[in-house]
C-alpha cells in the first residue's frame, strides 16, 4: 500500500451488533486464545489505514480506552450493518473509510490494498470483498462522500445492505486465495472451532 492510500482511509471495526446467537454477548469483547477479539482486529487493521473509528452501541468505554474515537449507531434498535456505517462516515476525516466485522479475526493484511486497487482500476463507487462464492458485504472501501445517499436509503426505511449497494457502481474484489478472512464467531460453536483451527498460528 501506498503512503497516499493509507492517508486517504479510515477504518471502522463494527462492534454494534446485539450478538443473538452469542447470548447476547459484546463480541468485539470476547476473547480468543485469551485476546479480545477487537484488539486482534486493531492490531491487523491498524497498518493499513490512516486512523480508526470503532462502531459500539454497549461498552463504549471500554472500546475507548484502545485510544480510538467511538461512534454509536444514530438509528435506535440495533438496525444492522448501515447504521454503523452511517455512524462511521458521519465521523470521517479521510475520503474513504474501510469497514470491517469486529468477529473476522483473520484480516488480510493487504484487505484495503486490494479494495482500493479495485476502486481505481474500475472506475466505480464503492468496491466490496468477494470470497470466490459469494458477496461478503461488510468487508467493503466506500468513499465518505457516499454519506447522504446512505442516509437517503435509511430514511426510506431500508436496512439491506447489497439494496443499497446496487444503487452505485460496485467493483466485487476477488479474495478467493484468502477463503480465511470471512471466517467469523457468530455462536460459542464458532469460537470453539477457530480456537482449534488457528491454535497453530498464534
């Protein structure tokens, strides 16, 4: 990545979510290998973006003392992956922010390199990871400036995500090499497995 990509991105860990199928638990909070994971996400991200913002509507101080700005969904009720964006880019300083799920703990360390290579080379609004199979939406580079048509679609009452994405230009960024990355813990299962799973890289 270069010096100039860097400065123009944000990253923004969404850690929002009401974690159902945990029990309800803060997964940016849980631990793996005795690390929470949002610490390992900042540690991945943090090379490769400008500054970060953190995207928590429970344990805002304890997000906050990672040194990072904290930013609460402005839509009450836990309304999905847009709001956190929304909250994200409304606290933006770099042209484009990079979102991320705060329970992904196997980052690419080249994610925003290839989303931003995406973005130039297609001529387009937005570019959005690809595993190969399937659209893995909330790992995505949108330009900050794309604030109001967000906020637009929300007002309408609309929370899917590829809806509003297919209102823009959109490049799919191929990760098939790297399948890893949108391995995620939704349930105290997947925490188990990617203990066991990883247990030799860590």
């Amino acid at each position: 990545m270069t010096k100039t990509t860097h400065n123009e991105v944000t990253a923004l860990i969404l850690a929002g979510g009401m974690g159902r199928r945990m029990g309800g638990q803060d997964k940016g909070r849980i631990e793996l290998h005795g690390q929470p994971l949002i610490e390992i996400i900042l540690a991945a991200i943090r090379p490769q973006v400008k500054t970060i913002l953190i995207n928590a509507n429970r344990h805002q101080q304890d997000y906050a003392r990672y040194g990072y700005p904290v930013v609460s969904d402005q839509l009450d009720g836990y309304q999905g992956p847009l709001a956190g964006f929304t909250a994200g880019m409304a606290a933006c300083t770099t042209p484009y922010i990079v979102t991320l799920p705060c329970d992904g703990p196997l980052v690419a360390p080249d994610l925003v390199t290839r989303l931003f290579k995406a973005i130039q080379r297609g001529g387009v609004d937005l570019a959005v990871a690809h595993d190969g199979q399937r659209l893995q939406p909330v790992y995505a580079l949108l330009p900050v400036q794309l604030l109001s048509s967000l906020e637009a679609f929300l007002a309408e009452g609309d929370r899917k995500i590829d809806r509003w994405y297919a209102q823009h230009r959109m490049a799919l960024t191929d990760f098939s090499d790297t399948p890893q990355m949108f391995t995620n813990i939704n349930t105290p299962e997947d925490r188990l497995r990617l203990q066991q799973e990883v247990i030799g890289l860590c």
